[in-house]
C-alpha cells in the first residue's frame, strides 16, 4: 500500500512541477535565429519587435545570426532545436521557395507558428536615364505589348524571392521581355536601372528609395496585394489595374515543431501585443515596410496561396526539383 502511495506522490509531483514550470516560463534567456546576415532588412526590422517581446515576457532574447543558402542554414537550425521555447526564429518568403527549388527539404509546413508582423514587397521602377522611358506602368505595359522582347527588365538572382515578383509581373501582365538576373537582389537591380542599362526593374522599395529620391529611377506601380506605405500611396498596384499579380515576402516568427501549446501561447500573445505597438508600426513604415499583423493560424493558408504560385513559375523557368 506504501508503495501505491508513493507511486501516487511521485505522479502528482512530477506533474505539479510540470505544469510550474510551463507556468513560469521563460526562467531563462531566448535564442532568436536570424537566418540572413547583420543589418538584412529582415535583420533589422526584428531588432526593435524583439526587444519588445523581451520586455514583455521578463527575459532577454539574444539574436543569433545565421545567414547563407537562401536562409535554409537558419532554418534547419531552428527545426533542430529543442522544442521548449527557448530557441526561436524568423522566417520569410525564403521558406516557401528553398524547398520548391530543392535547396532545402524543410518549408513553413514544418515549424511552429507565432505570427507575422510584417511585409517586404516589389515594386516596379523605370530608369529615367534611358531612351525609352514610362512615367506610369500603364504606358510601361501598354509599350511592352507593342514591342515584345524590345524592353529590358532587371530582376534578383534566379529563384529569388524578388526574381519570383518579376516573373509574377511578367506572366500576370502576359508580357514578353528581356530578363537580365543581376547578382544580389533589389540594390543591383536599382543601380542597373537608374544607370540606363534597363528600362524596367523590379526591386524592394527600400533598396530602390536612395535611388528614387535622386530621381535616377522611377516608381511606376507596387507588385504586392496593397499600395506601398506614405509617401508612395498614391501609385497604384498592378493588381488594382486589373492583372493577377502579387508577390510579397511576408516577416515571420517560427519555432521548432512541437512546442508545447502553453509556451508556444505565451509567446504568441507578446509578439502579437509587440507587433501592434504604435512606435513598431512606425518604424516598420519607416523602413519602407508594410505592418501586417497576422495571427499563426493565418500564416498556412497565406503561404499555402503563395506556394502555388512560386511552383508554377519553377516549374516554368526548369527550376522545380519538389
């Protein structure tokens, strides 16, 4: 009978000291995998978020860089991690197109999620240097169709996430040009423009804006589902003119798989409660972002939508290898 008893107290502890400690948590430091380099956009804009969470929940967070392969070496980390919360991470469109590209064998469908807080997007610009030159993207199209293959538009590296918004553009618009892939993403594909050597390029708004402030380049129209934040609200997107075409790279926090729905509860309300602070939108907006809060359940079914698009444009470019 002793012994029943005791297996009892043995039982109830272990269980009370459980349920304590996922109470209690976080007791310790959180590691936060960054999968791109230092000073990345995505880098940068997590930054200011985090250090919200962390003021929230009681615990630092210590931002561990982890950049290469398409952000898949990141990735993999985080889906390797022990999954008690203590290590999280950041994910982006990246995470959809690296498995669809045969890069990696991990895709959104394999983590934890707890929300998106905001949006990097393409835009379209034109080069003001060139001889052929358009101050919107309707003349932009409307020539195009006239003269197929005669414009020259720059885009990212092939499989990129930038490079997918170009192709996006291109079969939406059902346009034929001449495709230049550029080494590195939206900042070469500005300087490519604004130098005259294309006429069109689709790049991020922030790494075209030094550009476009110079006037080098043009900004002709936004390629994601809402116009760019003040001030570039007045042009439109190319979807609003009637063309299925949008592509977005969306900013979000993922853990290892089975997390445990308590912790994983916790750290969904102070992402969420840290995203729709006024002084984080405000910076988001700033650094030439869209805030966009989107609760975990949301993520799925929005990358799900995504993922169709980018297979069939891989499929297309002979890149698919899913």
């Amino acid at each position: 009978m002793k012994k029943i008893y005791t297996s009892i107290a043995l039982i109830l502890f272990f269980f009370l000291t459980n349920s304590f400690a996922q109470d209690a948590y976080p007791t310790r430091p959180i590691t936060f995998i960054m999968a791109v380099e230092p000073g990345a956009d995505g880098d940068v804009l997590a930054r200011p978020l985090l250090d919200k969470v962390s003021k929230i929940i009681g615990q630092p967070i210590t931002i561990i860089n982890k950049p290469g392969a398409g952000s898949s070496i990141g990735y993999k980390e985080i889906f390797q991690a022990k999954p008690d919360g203590y290590t999280i991470g950041w994910g982006s469109a990246t995470i959809i197109t690296n498995k669809l590209q045969g890069v990696s064998n991990l895709d959104y469908n394999n983590f934890t999620h707890m929300g998106a807080y905001a949006t990097f997007f393409p835009i379209l610009i034109a080069a003001t240097k060139s001889n052929t030159k358009f101050n919107t993207v309707q003349e932009a199209i409307a020539y195009a169709k006239a003269n197929p293959g005669k414009i020259n538009l720059a885009t990212a590296g092939v499989g990129q996430s930038w490079w997918v918004g170009s192709q996006v553009f291109l079969t939406g618009t059902n346009l034929s040009m001449a495709s230049i892939p550029v080494t590195g993403a939206g900042a070469a594909v500005a300087v490519l423009v604004g130098g005259g050597h294309a006429e069109l390029g689709v790049a991020g708004l922030g790494s075209a804006k030094a550009m476009l402030a110079g006037g080098q380049v043009k900004f002709l129209a936004s390629l994601s589902d809402n116009r760019a934040p003040p001030p570039y609200d007045k042009l439109p997107t190319v979807k609003e003119l009637g063309y299925p075409v949008s592509w977005e790279s969306t900013n979000v926090i993922i853990g290892p798989p089975n997390m445990p729905k308590e912790i994983t509860l916790k750290l969904t309300k102070a992402i969420e409660q840290a995203a729709q602070d006024p002084d984080f939108i405000k910076f988001v907006n700033e650094r030439d972002a869209r805030w966009e809060y989107l609760a975990p359940e949301k993520i799925i079914p929005a990358f799900d939508q995504r993922r169709i698009v980018v297979k069939e444009i891989m499929a297309k470019a002979g890149l698919l290898k899913e």
